[in-house]
C-alpha cells in the first residue's frame, strides 16, 4: 500500500497559517475512479482514500507507515516567503512599473 506525507497548504479562505504545522498521511488511490452509471458521481472500489490521519512532526508520521509495512513518499514543507510592505509603498514615486 502506498501512502503520501505532506505538510498541507493553507487554503484560499484563510488568511493565517492555522492547521498548516502538523503532517498529514493519505492513502494513494489503488483502484481508478470512475463515473457511477445510475448517479454519474464519481466513485473508487477502496474507501480508504477517505480516510486522512495526521501527526505532530514528520518522523512521526515515517515512523507509523513504516511500521505498518507500508511504502510512502515524503513531500517537503513549502517554503513560506514572507515579504513586509508598509502602506506608504503604494504611494512612492520610485517604485518600479510593471
């Protein structure tokens, strides 16, 4: 069974970093979703891609897969850039034109 690990993003509706810190493990799809023929939702054999469990650090979340048994790629944090802006910089006459 394959599993991801990842440090999730912030999501459009949030301004802050809240529930980005922890590490979360899903389950890779192992049988293809398709198109269900009465409804056409779309719909997977497995149910375990539903199922998303999270961790405190990164060799937390290594350490549970790998006990399991389990194969799983890691993927990094994103780096977060911070740039400061004062409101005065909407005003300034040097700044560059784009």
């Amino acid at each position: 069974m394959n599993v991801r690990i990842y440090q999730p993003s912030k999501t459009a509706m949030q301004s802050g970093r809240a529930k980005t810190h922890r590490w979360m493990l899903d389950y890779e799809i192992e049988t293809p979703r398709r198109p269900e023929p009465l409804m056409g939702w779309t719909s997977s054999g497995d149910t375990l891609n539903q199922v998303r469990l999270s961790f405190e650090t990164k060799e937390e979340a290594i350490a549970f897969a790998e006990r399991k048994g389990w194969s799983y790629t890691v993927q990094d944090a994103p780096v977060h850039r911070f740039r400061p802006r004062n409101y005065a910089d909407n005003f300034r006459t040097d700044r560059p034109r784009f």
